[in-house]
C-alpha cells in the first residue's frame, strides 16, 4: 500500500484571519457610516423644520407691545408719515337751491395735511393690555394741495338745520325756531373757509339755543373736523399680544367701555378689531379683519382685494366690503345700524346716534357703491 495522502490543514492560516477580520470590519464601519448619516439627516431635517419654528416665534415675540421695545418707540409715535387728502363740495347754485331746485356742487380739493399721532396717558397691565390715548396734529400742506384754507364756498348751515331736524315734529318749537330764523338772521346755507368749515366757527344758531337750554355739543365752535386737531382723544384700551399673538392689536375697550350703546343690537355695538395700526401675524385672503375707529363709534369690517408690492414686500391689500353700509332683506346683519325713524338708504350710516343726535352721515366719496337713487338728488356727484 501506497503512503496515504495527506489531507489539507482546514484550519485558518493567521493570513486569512486578518483578511476575514478586516471584512467583518469593513461592514461594520460601512454600516456605522450609514447609520451615523441617516442620524444626521434625521437631525438635519429635524432642526430644519424646528428652525422655522424657532424663527416664527422670535419673530411673534419681537410683535408683542413692550415698554422700551423698538415697536413701541415707534408705536408711541408713528415715524411714516400720515396725509389726509380732504374734498369739499361748494354749492354753486345756493339762490336757485333755496328755491326748491336740485343743489349742484363742484368737488373742491384736495386739502392736504400731514398727520402726526403721539400717544399718551399709557399704561401696562398685568393681563397682556396697555391703555392709552392719542393726540393727532394736523398740519397743513400747501404744496400738495389744490386750493387754500381760504378758499371760500357755500355750504349748508349745519347747526341750524339740526336744530330745524330736530323739532320737525313738534308745532311749537318748530314755530320757535321759525321766529328766531327772521329775528336772528338765521341761514339755511352759509359762506364759509375750507378751514373754518373744518376746524370750526362761531356759530349763531348754537350761541343762541345755548342760552335756552345746555347743548349736548361740548364744543365752542362748529366744525367738521373740531375736537380732533391737537386735543386728546377718548382713551382705549389695546391688547399688546403678550401672552396671546392672536389677540395681538385687538381694542379691548373704547372710553371705558368694553361694549357700545349707540346701536340697537348687540352685535353692532361689538368693539373688536384694531386701530388699523397693525394685525395678529398669520393674516390669510380668506380673513375678515375689523378695524376700530371711535370717530365712526363702530367696527368696520374688511375683506382681501389684492397682492400688492409693498417697498420690494408682497402685500395682501383689506379693503371695506361693498355693502357694509347696505341695508334690507339681503343684509340683516346691518339692521341694527338703523335708527327708530328706520333705515337710511343703502350706502349711509346714520351717525345721528352717537353725534349728539345731529343729522350727519357717513359715506363712500359721491354715494359711491349707495342707492342709485342719491346720486340723482344732487347733480355734480360722479
């Protein structure tokens, strides 16, 4: 018999050992790789979607009202300049008006002032609200505007055709005032300055019924725009967003109150919204904004009309709806708007509630988005 053959030793020379040990490494380190970038993109995209978290939040906070803030510097005086382009309409016609024909007017203007607004009187409070009240200063621009503080039309005796509104339904008061009309001089219609028929002027009808009786009119003299230039204005109260980015710039109470009462229904006497000086962040097309303006003593509501560029910024523009002054079956909301006497015709608020019961009214430019109707009684409207 041959010599057996000799078998291979199967056993692992100390080569293989490190080739193979260096293989197990390999796949150990290759799925260490994996699992360390698969923690790091989990990671990254992790703080990604916190980042825009983290940002919206500063950025919310930097919102919030705070006392010695950079907002509240300019919050407590406006640094972009405010213009109020102002029109009247003089009667050209005031010997044929008085006559019984249809007034016709020209548009005169614009008057142009620059407004500036400091707040005062302003207090912080514990529940996220600061009180304050303002003091708007009006400044006349010549070199913007067309026409002069000077300048002279007619216009309708306001005071005495409140006061003739005013007894219109009792005979002996009616028949006073028809006596002091030819005694006193009285005038339907008076020639007057732009700025006299807007910052005020002597006036003889109110001279006179104040020595009958105390007039609810707190002022001396008579004029559109008297009480609002350089005085101080009733006082409101503001939720600064501390604690609460929804409620951010929402009036909370209007000189004292936290509801109104001039309307006939709740809802019309809501005070909500803000002074149009700001909204809550996060402000969508399909948000119905309010603004607040003691001056209109009601809530206006506002709804998106377009995207405007805004300095470079993309800008959503508010803008009144087109009934918020109409009236009837298709607007119920608006009915508590009206007064006892009724409804006034679409396209006019009846300001007489909360204006010491004078017939005044508020309205678009020329009855604009009214019933059509007024535009006929006065010839010149566009």
């Amino acid at each position: 018999m041959g010599k057996p053959e000799e078998l291979p030793d199967l056993h692992p020379s100390p080569r293989m050992n490190t080739v193979v040990t260096q293989m197990n490494r390999s796949a150990r380190c290759r799925c260490c790789l994996w699992m360390v970038a698969l923690w790091c993109a989990a990671t990254v995209i992790f703080m990604l979607a916190g980042y825009d978290n983290v940002v919206h939040s500063v950025a919310v906070d930097r919102m919030v009202l705070r006392q010695g803030s950079q907002k509240y510097e300019s919050w407590i005086a406006t640094p972009v300049p405010v213009y109020y382009r102002v029109f009247v309409f003089n009667l050209t016609n005031p010997r044929q008006f008085m006559n019984g024909d249809r007034p016709r007017v020209k548009e005169r203007g614009p008057y142009v002032y620059l407004m500036k607004e400091s707040k005062e009187e302003i207090k912080f409070h514990s529940n996220g609200s600061v009180s304050y009240r303002t003091r708007p200063l009006y400044y006349f621009q010549p070199q913007m505007s067309i026409g002069s503080q000077d300048d002279v039309i007619w216009s309708v005796n306001i005071p005495f055709v409140n006061a003739a509104d005013a007894v219109k339904d009792n005979g002996f008061l009616k028949m006073v005032i028809q006596i002091a009309k030819k005694i006193h001089g009285f005038d339907t219609l008076r020639q007057l300055t732009v700025g006299e028929l807007l910052w005020g002027h002597k006036s003889r009808v109110m001279d006179w019924a104040r020595t009958l009786q105390k007039l609810p009119y707190p002022h001396q003299l008579f004029g559109l725009l008297v009480g609002f230039n350089d005085s101080v204005q009733e006082p409101y109260t503001m939720h600064t967003g501390k604690g609460n980015a929804d409620m951010m710039n929402q009036i909370l109470s209007w000189n004292g109150r936290q509801q109104l009462d001039f309307w006939s229904g709740d809802k019309c006497n809501e005070i909500r919204g803000t002074d149009a000086n700001g909204f809550a962040p996060g402000v969508t097309k399909d948000n119905r904004l309010y603004i607040f303006n003691g001056q209109l003593c009601r809530a206006i509501p506002l709804v998106y009309n377009e995207t405007v560029d805004q300095s470079g910024i993309s800008a959503y523009r508010f803008v009144p709806p087109d009934d918020v002054f109409a009236y009837g079956s298709d607007h119920p909301e608006n009915a508590c708007y009206c007064s006892g006497g009724g409804c006034p015709p679409s396209g006019i608020l009846d300001m007489k509630p909360c204006y010491w019961g004078a017939s005044i009214g508020f309205s678009f430019p020329h009855f604009y988005k009214a019933d059509p109707k007024l535009r006929h009684l006065v010839h010149g409207l566009r």
